[in-house]
C-alpha cells in the first residue's frame, strides 16, 4: 500500500512456536544473544510467580522462550539446573519482595529482563528490529544514549536512524529510515532478537480523514453529497482515510463500484471496513467487497493467543479483518462487525438481518493483534469499526451483544489492554449512528470513542438534533498528540454544500495526558448572560441557550445579575461542541443557588445542574427506544431533596449485555442545607482516585464523606441542562423536574483543584 508516496510493507512478524524454539536447532549465537539480555544471580529464585513451566529446556533456550512475544508478559525466569526447567514469570524481584536465596542445596538460579534503557528525547524505539545492511557509521563500546547523541551531532548531520545490538553495545548509524524507497521496511527476523531500531522523530505532520455513513437515502448507493464531500477531503491532503462502514444504502455490485469510482481520486488511500448496509443480508456478498475492494489487505495470521497451543494462529476476514501501519508509528486496525455469515453461522434478527459481529473469530484475531509486540510498540493504535461501543439500538441481538457497551470484552480488548501485556488503542472510529460524536466513554481509561456517521445518511437516524450533521473529521497527528477537527457546513444546503469550515475540535489522544481544569464559567452578566466567561485553555465557549421564560437578571443579594428559573424554564447547552462537558472521572462542580418557595416533592424535581440525554431524546424512532443507550447515560446530576439535602447521582453500565439497562449511583448528604430559600454557595467534588463525594456548602463540608464503587459511563450524547433534565426538551414530563429559584457563577471542571468560589 502506498501512503504519502512511502510504499507500506505490511508484515506481521511470524511469531516462532514455542514448541519448535525447543525442538529445532538454533545457532548458539542466537542462543547466547538472548541470555545476553538478562541478568543471572546464581543460587535464587522467586518461585511461587511461575506462570508458564518449561521442561527439558537450557537456560538460553528459556530466555528465547521469555523474549518471543507470544510471552510478551514475561519479565524473568527460574531455572532448576539439575532437572533442566524453567518458570517462566510475569513478576521481577523487586514487585514481590526480593529474591529467595535459602532453598536446600541452591537448585535454581534466576534470570532478570534487562529493562529497556530509556527511549533519547526525539527518537522512537522499535525493538527488535533494525533496517541492517543501509549503515554508514559504527560505534562500538556504548549506549543508546550515546548513540542518539552521535545521531544529534552535527558532525553527523546526515544520520537520521541507528541499529542498536543490545547485547555487544555497538550501533550502527544511517541516512535511512525504514520507510525510505529501497530500504524495505524494518527487517525483524533477527535469530535471537539482537537488535533496536530507533527512528529520528521527523516534524511531518500525519493526517487522517475519517467519515462514515456515506450511503444514500432515496436511491441505493451513495449519498449526493458524496462527490463535494470527496473533494473537500482530497483538497486537506490526508496521508489515509477512514470509512467505517456504510459506504452504500444497499449493498451490491453496482453501488460498490459506484462508491469506487466517486472516491478513486483516493487511490489506496481508502481503508475501509463494511456497515450493516453494505454486506449482512445485502446482494452483495463477502466476496464481492474482497473482489472489488483489492487494494485492501487480506487479514494477517497471527498467534492466537486465546487458545493455549503455542503454534495455533488466527485469521479474520480478509479485506474487512486487518492492520495497516500509516507510519512506522502509527496503526490503523479494521475489525468488522459486520458480514454475511459464513457456512455454519445463523445470526438472524428479527427485522431480518443478519448482522455478525465480535463473534470468536474475529473478536479473537483482534485480541491477538492488540498483544502483537510490533502493536504494542506503536506511538499510535487507532481501531476502526461500523458499530458503536455506547449506542446498538434494540436491532442488535446477541451477536451483538459482544460489541455493545463499556463493559464487554471487546471494549476491554479496545481500550482497556484485556490481556496482559496487549496494546491500549488510542481511539475507536465508527459510524452507524448519522451523527458526530467525539467522547471517551470508560472513566478507567484514555480511549476516545469518536462516532462520525456524517457523511451523508439521513440525519433523521441519528443521537440528539444538534449532532446531526454532514461532514468528516480530520485527525492531525503531531509532537505526540492526535487533534481532531469536524469539518461542515453551518449553513447546510443553502447555499450549496461545502464542507470547509472547521465546527468543533476534541483531543482525541495526548500521549503527556489529557489536560485538566476549568471547563467553563457562567456567570449571567449583562449583555454575556449566556456566554462561557472561563477564559479557560479548556473552554469552548459554548453558549448557553435560555428555554421556556429562563432569563439574566439582577438580584439585589448577590449584587449581580443572575439566572431566574421559574419553575417551567431552563438553561442548556445544546450545540455541536458540548461535548467538553462530559466528565466521568474527577469532577467539581460550583455555583451559587437560591430555591424560589417549598422544593418539589421528589428529587429531581429540584434539579440544579445535569449532563446526559434521556434515552427517548437519543433518536426520534420510537421502535428504538427500548433499551437504554449507554450514550445517553448521565454523567452528574446535582438536585436538593424536598427536605433540603442535596443529592447527586449518575448513571454507568457494567452487563454486556444486548438489553442491558443504565444502573444509577445516588449520594443524599447526611446533612441538609439550613434554608435553600436562601442564597448559599455550593460545591460538589467527586473523586476518581480514591471514588468519594464531598457535598461543601459555605465553605464547609456538608455531612459526611460519601463512598461509591461505580464512576459513570457513556454519556457522548448529553448535553448540560440547568435548572432542569433533558426530559423537558422532548415533553415527555410535563415540565416536572425543572428547578423554582436562582443561580449564579456556574462552574464545571474536571480536577479537584480549582479555586474556592
């Protein structure tokens, strides 16, 4: 595959079998290189960690066995001299306490990894690997460190990567990168794995495209804004683009030769991975996107690693079910949760697809690609898929039901490194749902899940109104971070479309961490009655809307003006960009409040502040609306209680299940607030490291200290409602749960430690 002119080799590295490590022949300088690459202290041990026993084995063949990435977990190892076996460990001496050393008669001796040295500031490190036979100059005698230096030397001006051997110290410099044309990509079937690549970090800026959904919606194949939308991508020069599923209305022949030809300008390009409308129960079959669709690769073999068999391998489909790497550190998997069902296969649901997704195959290959050292290494892993994590609908049944939710394994497999020592993926892009919807929905990890289904499918199918658009996101990929960007059109069709204008950007992954802070400050003053006063470098500005006779006014007690809430009207934050206020981790939330007469008879009733979406707000088809949408999940909700006290409560999932139902965590304060009728200052601070919840009023601690045992989850599809739930927007309470009274000085952060009001 090319991308930005660089031809791509795509190759797995073929895993040796850990029964053939010990059967075949190995030469003993491969041998000898990888005991190099431990440390030996005779007569210890720290047995009771073993996690894998090898028998009739040398010590240099244990320490081949410890560094093959199926072992990807082993750190060091046990070896009995007389009998001739080793324990493998996950665990070194240091995590359990040190080494024993009084065993009668000193049978083992203990083997220790030597940790990797540090990467050098401006370099990235692939191990085991090297780009041999394009050296220039070598250095014996050193470091890694002192290799990178040479590489910086101006001396050397020309060196722009070094080959490390680990074990005799030397490096080699060269003027090639791995991706240059005739070097062939990184050479990484060294016998006994004695070499480190490190690249010189270059100041390219990667770009990639994703947009999903582009199918019609009166006509079979594509959507007529297909064409300008193409253009509009082509002229922002991206080194790949993304389509996770949904190409065409109905899958066939023709419509994928359709969409072939609308996006040729492309090329290759273009990695895609089917939608439940281009293949389950289409006319077009697996085979006819295999044969249309060549440019893609076939689904890489890899060890298994969900069997125990060291020398089983896994595929998925080929076409639909494989990784590509955009740079030496970027990768890009594509696993689809979508295809016709294959000989022996029945995944029928009532509407009458078949739908076939994170079924074993595919969810296992996926898993063994994820504990693959060549992914593990990457500075980047993004996976693409048709189906959203936090939001399935009730057309999805069991098969389904692996794929839907935070809590299942192919979110865990995703995002949470599932099995031990397996890559963290950075984002997940999908479609399915015809809306945009940046958000991270798992408070125990950094995973963005970003669903842009915006290219051109009815926006009538879609999560809550001001989410469905038209338009693609940009992801730009620099200096360690990936920066997304939606690009539409504010003005829809009016005036033609044209998908130039940048309408929302998101982090969508910061290898120094997400930032933290100050999300945003209302304060209802004036002629900003309803803007963002923060000035924070987190603030979106995003502009409240004032419903049903809320208003800005002036109250003689705070000295100010104010937000008046009469019982019916409300404040929310609809808009494109409101995502920011998504917070399922640390939380802070301030402001200042006054109940207007008697507080309603049920908590929320007294709503002071919410982020969410009500399940019948997630999208206007009624059949949908069965099952509850972690999407639409709470992510805070602050209320008094009719006597006074206050209460939070959010929503999480923790059942994969196709029909499971939002759980919901309620903190009341063991003290009420002395007199809500009047004006006091409230703060509420949940923490995520330690999952506790402190209600302060005035400047003191309300009650005690609560505990909890679930953060919220999901959540992209809310919005910030003050004075009210969502509910109210769609009329479905008759105006119950809105708030009678006055607020001021409204703050939303996600740290703890932000200033006192």
């Amino acid at each position: 595959m090319t991308i930005k002119g660089i031809t791509m080799s795509i190759r797995s590295r073929t895993t040796a079998l850990l029964l053939a490590l010990l059967s075949l022949p190995l030469a003993s300088s491969a041998l000898a290189a990888s005991a190099d690459q431990f440390t030996h202290t005779p007569d210890a041990a720290i047995w009771g960690y073993n996690v894998k026993n090898l028998s009739n084995v040398s010590p240099e063949a244990c320490a081949t066995a410890c560094l093959d990435p199926a072992n990807g977990w082993c750190v060091s190892f046990d070896y009995h001299k007389a009998g001739q076996w080793c324990d493998l460990s996950d665990q070194r001496a240091e995590d359990i306490g040190g080494l024993k050393t009084d065993y009668a008669g000193d049978p083992l001796d203990h083997y220790s990894l030597k940790p990797s040295p540090p990467v050098p500031d401006g370099f990235i490190h692939t191990a085991n690997a090297a780009i041999w036979g394009h050296n220039v100059k070598r250095l014996s005698n050193v470091t890694v460190a002192q290799c990178a230096a040479a590489c910086d030397d101006p001396e050397n001006g020309w060196c722009v990567s070094f080959d490390y051997h680990k074990a005799d110290q030397w490096c080699d410099l060269s003027d090639q990168r791995a991706t240059d044309i005739g070097v062939g990509g990184l050479k990484t079937d060294y016998a006994g794995d004695p070499l480190d690549h490190y690249s010189r970090r270059t100041n390219d800026t990667v770009r990639l495209i994703v947009v999903a959904d582009t199918q019609g919606n009166s006509n079979p194949g594509v959507a007529p804004i297909v064409p300008r939308l193409i253009s509009d991508i082509i002229a922002r020069s991206p080194d790949a683009v993304l389509f996770p599923g949904d190409l065409v209305a109905t899958g066939t022949i023709s419509t994928f030769n359709e969409w072939k030809s609308l996006t040729s300008a492309l090329g290759d390009r273009r990695i895609m991975t089917p939608g439940n409308h281009d293949l389950p129960g289409r006319s077009a079959t697996n085979e006819d996107w295999q044969k249309i669709f060549n440019w893609l690769p076939d689904s890489q073999p890899v060890p298994n690693i969900a069997t125990a068999d060291p020398g089983d391998t896994v595929t998925g489909m080929d076409r639909m079910d494989y990784y590509l790497d955009i740079t030496p550190n970027i990768r890009v998997i594509s696993a689809t949760t979508d295809r016709d069902a294959l000989s022996g296969e029945s995944h029928t649901h009532s509407g009458g697809y078949e739908i076939i997704g994170g079924e074993p195959k595919a969810l296992d290959w996926f898993r063994s690609v994820m504990a693959l050292e060549s992914t593990r290494q990457k500075e980047f892993v993004f996976v693409m898929t048709h189906h959203s994590i936090t939001t399935q609908m009730s057309e999805l049944n069991s098969p389904i039901a692996l794929t839907k939710g935070t809590p299942t394994v192919w979110w865990q497999a995703i995002a949470r490194g599932f099995d031990s020592g397996s890559a963290k993926a950075d984002a997940l892009f999908t479609g399915h749902m015809h809306s945009y919807h940046p958000n991270r929905p798992d408070p125990h990890t950094s995973t963005s899940e970003v669903i842009v289904g915006t290219g051109g499918g009815d926006t009538v199918f879609g999560a809550t109104p001001q989410r469905r658009v038209h338009g693609f996101m940009e992801v730009v990929i620099k200096d360690g971070v990936a920066t997304g960007t939606f690009f539409g059109d504010s003005n829809g069709s009016i005036d033609g479309w044209s998908f130039t204008e940048a309408l929302d950007t998101f982090t969508v992954a910061d290898k120094s961490g997400l930032p933290t802070g100050e999300l945003a400050w209302y304060g209802f003053d004036g002629g900003n009655a309803q803007s963002d006063q923060s000035g924070s470098p987190l603030s979106k500005g995003v502009a409240l809307n004032f419903n049903v006779g809320a208003y800005s006014g002036f109250d003689s007690d705070r000295s100010s003006d104010v937000l008046i809430l009469d019982g019916q009207g409300f404040a929310d934050s609809r808009s494109l960009n409101d995502h920011v206020f998504q917070v399922l981790g640390d939380l802070r939330l301030q402001l200042w409040a006054e109940a207007d007469g008697e507080l309603g008879s049920d908590s929320l009733d007294n709503v002071l502040v919410a982020f969410g979406d009500s399940d019948g707000a997630l999208t206007s088809k009624s059949w949908q609306d069965v099952f509850s949408e972690e999407l639409a999940n709470y992510s805070y909700i602050l209320s008094y209680t009719t006597a006074g006290h206050l209460q939070m409560r959010w929503e999480y999932f923790d059942q994969p299940e196709a029909e499971a139902q939002a759980k919901t965590v309620i903190l009341t304060s063991t003290a009420a607030v002395a007199d809500p009728q009047q004006w006091h200052q409230i703060e509420v601070i949940r923490s995520a490291r330690d999952n506790t919840l402190r209600f302060v009023v005035d400047g003191s601690q309300l009650g005690e200290t609560l505990s909890f045992s679930h953060l919220p989850t999901g959540g992209g599809a809310g919005s910030l409602y003050l004075g009210a739930l969502p509910d109210i927007r769609e009329g479905e309470d008759g105006g119950i749960a809105t708030f009678s009274g006055k607020l001021d000085d409204v703050r939303i952060s996600n740290s703890l430690g932000q200033s006192p009001l």
